[in-house]
C-alpha cells in the first residue's frame, strides 16, 4: 500500500500499458485519475480497477491540445487537493517507412502527441507539484530513445526528445522537491505492439528495436519499475532513463 492517500496522473490510461499502471496503482491504494480518447474504454478501466484498494477516476482529455489536458490536470490536482505522482504516458506509433518516406502529417502528429503531449503535461503538472511540496514524474520513453530506429524514424525522434526533456526539467526542479524519470520499455503485449506486428505484415526487417528471447513483455511486469520510480523508494533518483526491455538492447 505504498501509495495510499496519494493523487496520482496518469495520461493515457485507457489501455495497454497505461491501463496496467492505472490498475497497479489502485491496487496500491492511490487515488488515480487517468485520461484517454475512447471514453468506453476508460469506463470499463475504472469498473475494472473499482475492485481494488484504491479509487480510479477517468476524464477524456487529448494530450495534443493544452487546454484540454490543462482542464484534466487541473481537475484531478482540485478534486485531491494536491498532486503528487504523475505518469505521462499518453503516446502512438506510426506505420512502418522509411524516412524519406514518411508521410509529415503522421511525422506531426507523433511529434505532437509523444513530445509535446509530454511537454503540455508536465508545463501544468509542476506548478500543482510545487504547491504541494514537492511530487514524483514519471515520463514514459522507448527503448528507441537509445538508439537509431529503422523504419521508425518519427517515433524514434519522438522518444529520443522525451529523455531530453526529462533530464532538463529534472535539473530545473530538483530544488522544489520534485524528481524526474523515465522508462524505456521494450516490446510488450499491448495493442500498439499488436498493430506493428500487423503493419509490417510479419516482415520483421521492418520491426525496430527487436524482441527479447522471452518475447513480449506482460505490461504489468514493466509497469512495477514505473511504480518504483514514482515510489519513496527511488527518493534518490533523478533525471534517469530505466531501460525495461528483457535485455533486448543489451547485445
């Protein structure tokens, strides 16, 4: 119950990996408001996660447009009275081309629902964070933000900025008692991955990052090192990037 009494943000909770962390934190006893675009979805998530120790709370809200995402941030700081954890990971893919290739009306809307989205969130989080005495970030990256991304190259490029901006806001807020981090994970089991492996029609020259003996990840397994970092135990990082990939990347 590490996490009783807390508020907690989570973007992008509807399904997949966010769903898993919005589930862990209730388990835990948090108080977790999360937002998505497919409103049945984020009602069956709160239904779902009402059986636990904690309390779930969905609002539709696009990371995509500030005043939207301000709206929720806003909302859930209100009803609480403070934030002190927020996860953004609210994000998509694209289909697989090369660079030259990629049609620049998917290019921007990756750039502005993986980098901006994360900036327009955490521009509105910190404040509520500040007046609360201090808080927890966590920012969901990729492990395509360590390394050239085939193929992949908007949703590459996004990641790679989502580590940027995570280590310099941490250098900007370490006096306010607020920490910083990311997670990169690798391959999990969740319908964006599910929608790759249909793209590239099995071609998996086209699959960047590559897949772990094991396979696929169960989100809830990367979902833990999420909740460790938003965690009094992890009180001693910031502004780091943990890699959760199976060992993917390590070759």
């Amino acid at each position: 119950m590490r996490f009783s009494g807390k508020s907690i943000l989570v973007t992008g909770g509807t399904s997949g990996f966010g769903e898993a962390i919005v589930k862990l934190f209730t388990e835990e006893g948090g108080h977790v408001y999360f937002c998505g675009l497919v409103d049945h979805e984020g009602e069956r998530v709160v239904q779902e996660a009402s059986a636990t120790a904690g309390k779930a709370f969905y609002m539709h809200a696009d990371v995509r447009d500030e005043t939207s995402i301000k709206a929720f941030i806003d909302h859930a700081a209100t009803q609480e009275g403070k934030l002190d954890i927020a996860v953004n990971n609210a994000g998509i893919s694209h289909t697989a081309a090369r660079f030259a290739d990629q049609d620049m009306e998917t290019v921007q809307n990756v750039m502005n629902t993986n980098v901006f989205g994360i900036w327009h969130s955490m521009r509105f989080e910190i404040p509520h964070m500040i007046a609360s005495g201090g808080g927890s970030i966590v920012n969901i990256a990729s492990i395509l933000s360590k390394s050239g991304a085939g193929w992949m190259a908007a949703y590459g490029t996004s990641k790679h900025a989502v580590i940027g901006m995570t280590k310099s806001a941490s250098l900007d807020y370490v006096s306010e008692n607020i920490r910083i981090n990311a997670v990169s994970p690798g391959p999990m089991l969740t319908p964006m991955f599910q929608r790759a492996l249909d793209d590239i029609g099995g071609d998996m020259s086209k699959f960047a990052g590559g897949l772990p003996d094991g396979g696929p990840a169960d989100p809830k397994e990367v979902a833990k090192t999420v909740l460790h970092l938003a965690s009094e135990e992890a009180s001693y990082m910031n502004g780091a990037n943990i890699v959760v990939d199976g060992g993917t990347s390590s070759g």
